[in-house]
C-alpha cells in the first residue's frame, strides 16, 4: 500500500504539475499518492498525441471529455499525472510521452528506471 510521499525523483520537494487542467489523485495539482490511490497517478507527463493514441488503445481514454466526473479529458500539451505502470507500459512500447521529473513522484521508481524517465524529461 503505498504512503504519501512529498518528495521528487530527484530528491526534492515535489512540484505542482499542473493546476490547469487540474491533476494529481487528489485533484491537488500534484502527483502525490496515498492509499486510496490504488492508481498510482505519480508521473507528471507532458501529453503527446501518440501517447494519447496509445493510451486509449489499452483502454485508458485520457482525451475523451467526462463531463459527469468534471473531467475536461487531456490534451496534447498538457500536463497530467500519469499512473506509473501506464507510462512504464507506454515506455516500452515506444510511445512514453514526456516526463516533468521535479513534479513526479519518487514513488515512481519502484516500477521506472531513473535513466528512462531522464531520457524523456523537459523542464519544469
């Protein structure tokens, strides 16, 4: 079960990821977890097209607008905290989008190497 974590990929205190459109489990901006996270939304991506794509393909329509769980769906550009397995899953399949590693949780690095979300970071 996982705790709540505060703290980066690079050690650090954890940043917001975005507040427009509003992320994070806990609809806090941020990608931090606890228990009801059964999830794991702790990687803070930069949507591509291809990863939106990719992501409704294995059944996790990111771009789809719910209005009934006032979720704006997700667009390319746009910053979103991402379940871990999802985007280790969308690593290995060539169509990872971009990470923001100050915003994403150190969590995350139970199921991702350092060096891929490295190799895919933008600045914060």
């Amino acid at each position: 079960m996982a705790t709540r974590s505060r703290r980066n990929v690079l050690g650090t205190e954890l940043r917001s990821c975005s507040e427009a459109p509003l992320t994070g489990f806990y609809r806090t901006g941020c990608c931090d977890t606890g228990p009801e996270d059964i999830g794991l939304h702790i990687v803070c991506i930069e949507a591509t097209a291809e990863f939106l794509a990719f992501s409704r393909t294995v059944g996790n329509d990111l771009s789809t607008p719910m209005p009934e769980y006032d979720f704006e769906g997700v667009m390319p550009g746009d910053r979103w905290c991402l379940c871990a397995q999802r985007w280790q899953e969308a690593f290995e399949a060539g169509y990872a989008p971009p990470v923001v590693l100050e915003a994403t949780n150190e969590l995350s690095l139970e199921w991702i190497n350092l060096e891929d979300l490295k190799s895919l970071a933008v600045p914060f």
